[in-house]
C-alpha cells in the first residue's frame, strides 16, 4: 500500500499514563476512501487510538501520521488546520443541549466558515434530510429519542464535508432499528463523500456489515486483522469468544482467587 493511498497509519505506536500501559507497539494503516473498524473489549485502547490521531494525546514511542502529516510534530496552528479535515462522532453523540437541533449543525459552519447565513440555512437543512430529520430542526436534544439525537449527531459530524470521519461507539445504547439506520448511513456518507472513516466499537454483527476491514485489539495490541470474512471464519480463541459472545475463555470469567474449596475452608477474616 503506497503512502498517497494511506490516510492514517500508526507506526510502532505505544503509550501509556505513567507506569499504566494502553497501547503497545501498535501499527495500522487506514486506506482512503475505506470504512475500517478498530475492535475489542473495553479498556483495550480503542478511543486512545481516536485521541491520537486527533492530536488530544501524544504516543510515548512510534509516530501517527494523518494524511502524511505526523501529528505529534504539528504545531497548534497545523494541528487546528488539521482537525478542519476530521469529524468526530462522539460516544453518545454529545450534543449541545442549550441549542435546537438546527444550531447544533449550524455551530461549526458559523465557527469555521464565513458563510452568509441563507447559505447555512440550506446546508443544515440538507444535512438533517441526508439523515432524516429535516422536519426536527426546531427541536431541542431533550425532545429527541436516542436514535435521532444519534442521526442529529451524525448530519453535526459531517457538516464541513470530513476527509476523515471519527466514530467512538456509534452504536451504543440504540434499539435495532435505529442501529441498522446509523449502521446504513455511516456507510453511505463515507462513499458519498469520498471519506475514509474509522469506526471504534465492540458491536460485531452490525460492524461487519458495513466496514471494509477490521483490526481486533486486546492487551494493547493488535491480535488480528482483516476482512469481514476473514474474521469470523478466524479459529483465533479471542476472536471466538469475542464474535461469539462466549462468557469465558482468553477472557476469564472469574477474577484471579484461590482455590475456592481452600478459600471456604480457611477463616474467616
């Protein structure tokens, strides 16, 4: 895979806070133009992965390059520039909860450009048709159900047209038809956009529909990657019981203990 084709690669990345270690001699590279999963467990380093590539966190060892631009070397202005390319599509959408739906859309266009107002108008609009809400533009985030406070996050995401699309668990917390809707349009507007997209999540079934490849983490690395295909089919006793959804195996149900028979036997304390 040349350089031009990569949007972000991550080279021999780890990192950690003090003695805690999160990321261990991590490398990826996400081809422009792909939606690619990032998976595992909770705690295993997924959303430290977004706040690398986003500049929030620096990696202790190795370098995150987006779009051939190492972030850690950039300064405050080339990193601001830089996050013009990115939209993120936060944990449980965080939308501004003072300001209707129509504002929460408007808020980065209004930042970031200098757009007459009729002009942002009929983008905002456009981008809550493009998600289904059009008709919601005058509600307020506590007037929303989960799955269109969701979608209204989503149309805020790509309000300046991303080159690169952050999702952090897109799909938590939603009923089925809500997750297969934001499942579809994560699709859709990455392909309709011409965007490359990285989705961080644990959700299986809905993931492997819509995403091009998938990197498993476990423990701080990467323990698997490929197609969609080839991860279900993997014999790797992780990837089972993660795919699966198996309460035991490389993941111990229990907690270290002793012996139980022992620990009953001895006095209490």
């Amino acid at each position: 895979m040349s350089d031009e084709s990569v949007m972000v690669a991550l080279e021999q990345v780890s990192f950690g806070y003090g003695a805690r270690k999160i990321l261990d001699n991590i490398t990826l590279r996400i081809p422009r133009g792909k939606v690619v999963a990032i998976m595992g467990g909770s705690g295993c380093g997924k959303t430290t992965i977004l706040r690398l590539i986003g500049g929030q966190v620096r990696p202790t060892a190795g370098r995150v390059l987006v779009d051939g631009q190492s972030v850690a070397e950039l300064n405050q202005q080339d990193l601001f520039l830089l996050r013009r390319k990115m939209g993120m599509l936060f944990q449980m959408g965080a939308l501004f909860t003072d300001q209707t739906v129509f504002e929460n859309i408007a808020f980065q266009m209004r930042e970031h450009t200098n757009l007459p107002e009729d002009v942002i108008r009929s983008l905002v609009l456009m981008k809550l048709h493009a998600v289904g809400l059009r008709g919601a533009h005058g509600l307020m985030p506590s007037e929303l159900s989960g799955g269109m406070a969701r979608r209204v996050a989503l149309a805020r995401t790509i309000a300046l047209d991303p080159q690169l699309i952050l999702y952090d668990e897109p799909f938590a917390g939603l009923d089925p038809i809500s997750l297969g809707v934001i499942g579809r349009l994560v699709r859709r507007f990455n392909d309709a956009l011409g965007a490359t997209s990285i989705v961080v999540t644990h959700d299986i079934k809905e993931s492997l529909k819509i995403v091009d490849y998938v990197y498993m983490i476990a423990d701080g690395s990467v323990i698997a990657e490929g197609t969609p295909a080839d991860i279900t089919q993997s014999e790797h006793p992780f990837l089972a019981q993660f795919v699966n959804g198996k309460a035991d195996g490389p993941v111990p149900f229990h907690y270290p203990a002793p012996d139980y028979a022992q620990q009953l036997l001895e006095p209490s304390q």
